[in-house]
C-alpha cells in the first residue's frame, strides 16, 4: 500500500496537561541514553534491548531510525519530557501501523524509573490514543503487556482498553521466554 503525504502524521509536539510528546531530534542522545542508563535495572525486565551492551551509538541509532520511520509513516516515535523540565528525557512512546487496510494500530511505552507511579505513562497513553484515533484515523489500538507488569495492566484497564488474550512465549527478554496479554480498545469505545 503506498502511503501519500496527507497520511503521514505532521512531526509537531504535542502538548497535555504535563507532558510535552515530540518527534526525536538528533540532539537527544545524550538524554535519552542517560535515561535509559539509569533505568536499565527496571526496563531490562521487560525490554530485550534494554541490557549491559546499551550503549550512546545505540540511542543514536534508535534516534536515526525513528526519524526515518517517521518520515516513511511506518511509525511515530515520541519522547516524553515534562513541561517544568523539557530538556530531561522522561521516557518514550510510539505509535505504529499493525494493519493500514484495517486501521489497526499499536502503542509501546517505557517510563524512566524515577518518574513511574505519577501517572506519566498514563497521561502519555492517553494522549497517544488521541493521535492514534483523532489524527491517525485508527479503528483498532492495541497494547501488549508483558504477563505479570501490574503497573502497565493498570494503565491498559484504566484507558478502558479490553483485555482480548494472552500470546504465549512472545518475546524473548535476558534468555527467557516471556508471555504478553493483549489489550484492545476500539474508536467506539474511545469515543464512548
């Protein structure tokens, strides 16, 4: 499917009541891997690139490619930054296409460490699920969570997302296999 101009999404910030969502910028490596550094402990339960060989060249790369995924409209990387504080990296989120043909989309999120239990992964989310619904035209958005990361089921049932199921042995994280339950909401049920 060839995707034309008016089906990308514009690369502008996006604003909630705490929380500036933008576009990386080149200039964000530093911040984004001492965010990461610091929180590797907590991510590396869940992410498998979050590990020991994380590195600077590593977020240059991830910042790279999300330039170029955002451009292509493959899918929209945001990093998360508080108002009172937007020069730290407090962690990202990303919006990308599932299905164009069924309007199906998917939202992933890490939150720096010291900044979980506030409701930034909260406040991130439902703002992603503004983007996805309002400006993406989604008509299906889906979270996956890792089985047993409580504070992300948390956040899925207080959207009113639907917990649809569980895929087994998903993602392979430190040597082991890890199951994710999937969590769906529709735009009715956004708008409801």
């Amino acid at each position: 499917m060839r995707i034309s101009a008016r089906d990308l999404l514009p690369p502008l910030e996006r604003y909630t009541e705490r929380l500036i969502l933008r576009p990386f910028r080149r200039r964000d490596i530093e911040a984004l891997y001492a965010a990461v550094r610091d929180s590797r402990a907590e991510l590396a339960e869940y992410l498998p690139w979050a590990n020991k060989a994380y590195t600077r060249a590593g977020a240059a790369g991830f910042i790279r490619e999300s330039m170029r995924s955002w451009r292509e409209g493959k899918a929209y990387d945001f990093a998360i930054r508080l108002q009172e504080r937007p020069d730290r990296h407090v962690g990202n989120i990303s919006i990308w296409h599932v299905s164009r043909t069924s309007r199906s989309g998917e939202i992933g999120y890490w939150i720096r460490t010291e900044d979980t239990g506030r409701g930034v992964a909260t406040e991130a989310t439902r703002e992603a699920l503004r983007i996805g619904f309002e400006e993406l035209s989604m008509h299906r958005m889906v979270l996956r969570v890792a089985v047993g990361n409580k504070a992300s089921e948390r956040i899925a049932t207080k959207l009113g997302f639907v917990r649809e199921g569980v895929l087994r042995e998903e993602l392979q994280v430190g040597g082991r296999w890890m199951d994710h339950s999937v969590w769906g909401l529709l735009d009715h049920e956004y708008r409801a």
